[in-house]
C-alpha cells in the first residue's frame, strides 16, 4: 500500500530582524509572501478573513447586547475577591472575554489620595515646573494640557505603588489568563514574577480642555508582520488557520526584536494598565477600548485584502502608534466603551492587543491623575530590559523606551535601591 504524501511545506516568509531601510519596499515584498502562505492552506485570504470578521462581529453583537441590557460591558471585580481566591467562574470568564477590568479597592483610597499628594510635592519641591521645557514625544504631546503627562518615573509614590503586594497580587492574576507554557514544555515567562517597567504619570486638573488619543494599539508596528518571532506568534493567522489563533498565548511573544520608535514598549506586557490617584467619572475624557482580545486576527489580516494599496499596512509604520481608523476599521468603532466610573485607589487593565483612546474632554469636572503601571511578567525579553531600567533607576534618568529627559537626575529625595523591597528587587533582577 502505497504512503500518503506528505503534504506541501508552507512558503516561508522573509523577514527582518531589524527595521527595513526601505519600508515601502518590504512590506510590497511582505505581502505577497503572506497571501502565497495563507493560500497554500486551500483557502484564499478573503475566506480567511471572512472568518475573522464573522468571529469579531459576534464578539461585537455581544457588547451591543450588554448595552442594549444596561449591563456593564467591563468586567469589574474586588481586589479582595482576587486576594481570598473567590473570583467565580462567570468573572473570570467575562475577563477572558472582554480582555479587560477594573479591579475595584485595589489600594485604599486613602492611600491613593496620599500617592497623589506625594507626587505634586516631590515635583514642586525639585522644581519641575520651572525646569519642564514641553512634551517629549509627537504622542503624547498631542493631548493639549501643559503638561498632562509628566516625565516623572521615580517618586516614591510610583515606586511604592510598583513593589507592593497588592499590585503584585493582582499582576499574578492576570498573567495566569494567559498560555505561559507550551506543550513542549517551554516556558515563556514566570507568571508570580513581574519585571518593573517604569512609566510615566498624568495629572489632569478640573476645567482642563485635552484632545484626548485617537484609537491605537501598542504591541508593535511593522515588526508584527515582519519579524521572525512575531510570525511564529501569529502562525495561524499566516498559515489559513484563523480559526485556532489563541490572543492568550504568549509562545514566542517574549523572546523577539521589536523595531525602534518613540512609543515603543520594550517589555512585553500580559496587560497595559494604570492605578487611579483621583475619582473619575466615564464621561471625563477617560480611556476607552475596544474589549476583544483576539482584534489582532483582524487588524494583521485586514492589509492583505485587495483594497488596501500594495505598499501600505492601513497606515502602520515605525516610529508611530498603530493606527486603527474609520478609513479601514469602521465596524470595530461600534465597540468602542469607555471605563465605568472609578475612585481613587481603583486599576484599570486591558490585553496589551486592544485597540484602545482616551476621550476629548472639554471643562473637566475634578481631576484625571493615574499611575501607569502594567503586568510585565518575567521572561526574555523583560530580563534584558530590566538592565536598561536598572541604570535608568540608578542614575535618575528617563528609562530608554521614552525620551531621554532626564529631569530627575538631580532630585536628591527620588526613590533609592535602599528603599527597595524583594518584590521591587526581583522585579529589577536585583535578586
């Protein structure tokens, strides 16, 4: 009896482990290569992403329901309840998801109130105000407060807020929705070990005006498409399987190259998040997502259609977000939900694949001030950006994924390695 042939090997794809001098030029090269790969499964790229639509549109529908119903679209869950283990199987559904959540008393709000004070004074007694010469980068800049954004990373405030237990305990929770092993036995990261990724804070007085963020999502740009690792993470997306791609597993996500640019994240992130220092109500210019954690299936697929030109991704490059627009996303806007209300002391996460914005707000009622502190479990990747943060935290400076200010270099009262607990050691890999 004669033996089955083994079936045709999968094109490969070229790729680039560095930015390509001539974007132009290799996403025309790139794009080809993904529609033979896709097409060499027996189904052609619109086939594939009819599947993906129809996957994104049910997801959509049942956002629309939770409306419709007066239901809360985000899931909101105690900080206690993640502490004692009692979230129920329903909630830790929902997040699953919605790919998102508030997590409510996650510090007491006395203790937040306190980190906000903490901050103006640390600022105020260094001078920042009289030193700050205006936004360091195209993005932020872009808000229209003076500053909203403060290129602030080692407060005591921040730093405390970074190594406590609270935060610890809830960074394991979230990190454990995700696939951290593959059947091989590979581990991808630690999931009770978080790396300490240093980011910046916002303050937002009443009676600000702020132009907000456009909707964007932060885990790359063109890399996404055009590295090695990130197309094993995304194999069934380029392979004609879409229907099996997993946004929760994390194989091959923590050990890539990702292009330069000046809102990069070195780090990879489970969950982009951020504390509240103030109360915020859902209608004052706060973040809004689009909570479908699989959204990446749509957005890398979308360029491969025959609509988009040749030689664009849908408006992707380097050194910029990753653009979601109504020109090639219309359907997905019909998703877009703000946050519920929150109090000081409250987080707020979402997959580090959402698309996400922050609303305009004009005449603010009371203040917008947030923490940004993510998930960023430990792993490769994390490993070596842990290094470039510990020389930042050393010396004062801006860590190297954002512009290098430096304001802090001087400040004699910035938090210091000796105020250091284990979790903020290890989270430095200063264990």
């Amino acid at each position: 009896m004669p033996l089955a042939a083994e079936p045709p090997a999968s094109p490969a794809l070229p790729h680039w482990a560095e930015a390509p001098a001539d974007l132009a030029a290799a996403i025309r090269e790139i794009k080809p290569a993904l529609r033979a790969r896709i097409e060499s499964s027996g189904r052609t790229v619109p086939e594939v992403f009819a599947a993906v639509e129809r996957r994104i549109e049910a997801r959509i529908a049942e956002i629309e329901a939770d409306r419709e119903r007066g239901e809360e679209v985000w899931p909101v869950l105690d900080y206690a309840a993640i502490a004692d283990g009692t979230v129920t199987p329903d909630q830790l559904a929902k997040v699953r998801k919605r790919g998102c959540l508030v997590v409510r008393g996650h510090f007491p709000r006395e203790q937040a109130l306190a980190w906000d004070a903490d901050i103006v004074d640390y600022v105020e007694r260094n001078g920042f105000f009289e030193q700050y010469t205006g936004p360091g980068d195209d993005f932020f800049g872009s808000v229209g407060s003076k500053p909203e954004i403060y290129p602030v990373y080692w407060s005591r405030a921040q730093m405390q807020a970074r190594q406590s237990d609270r935060m610890a305990t809830v960074q394991s929770f979230l990190n454990s929705f995700w696939k951290h092993t593959s059947d091989d036995g590979t581990q991808w990261f630690d999931p009770d070990r978080d790396a300490l990724y240093p980011d910046r804070i916002r303050r937002r007085p009443p009676g600000t005006d702020s132009s907000g963020l456009g909707t964007h999502c932060d885990p790359g740009t063109l890399d996404l498409w055009m590295t090695e690792e990130y197309q094993k993470a995304f194999r069934h997306l380029f392979d004609g399987t879409a229907e099996q791609y997993d946004p929760w597993d994390a194989a091959h996500r923590t050990t890539g190259p990702q292009y330069p640019g000046s809102t990069m994240c070195s780090a990879f992130r489970t969950f982009q998040g951020w504390t509240a220092l103030s109360d915020m109500d859902a209608d004052q210019g706060v973040l809004h997502t689009i909570p479908i954690p699989e959204i990446m299936a749509y957005l890398l697929l979308r360029p491969l259609l025959p609509d988009v030109p040749e030689d664009s991704l849908c408006g992707v490059r380097t050194n910029q977000v990753f653009p979601v627009t109504k020109r090639w996303h219309p359907t997905l806007y019909r998703a877009l939900t703000p946050i519920p209300d929150v109090q000081a002391g409250d987080s707020v996460w979402w997959h580090c694949d959402m698309i996400h914005s922050v609303a305009p707000v004009e005449d603010q009622k009371g203040w917008g001030n947030v923490v940004y502190i993510p998930a960023a479990p430990w792993c490769a990747r994390n490993e070596h950006y842990a290094a470039e943060v510990r020389k930042a935290f050393v010396t004062g400076s801006s860590p190297s994924d954002f512009p290098a200010e430096h304001y802090e270099r001087t400040w004699p009262d910035r938090f210091t390695i000796d105020d250091l607990n284990e979790t903020g050691r290890r989270g430095l890999g200063l264990d």
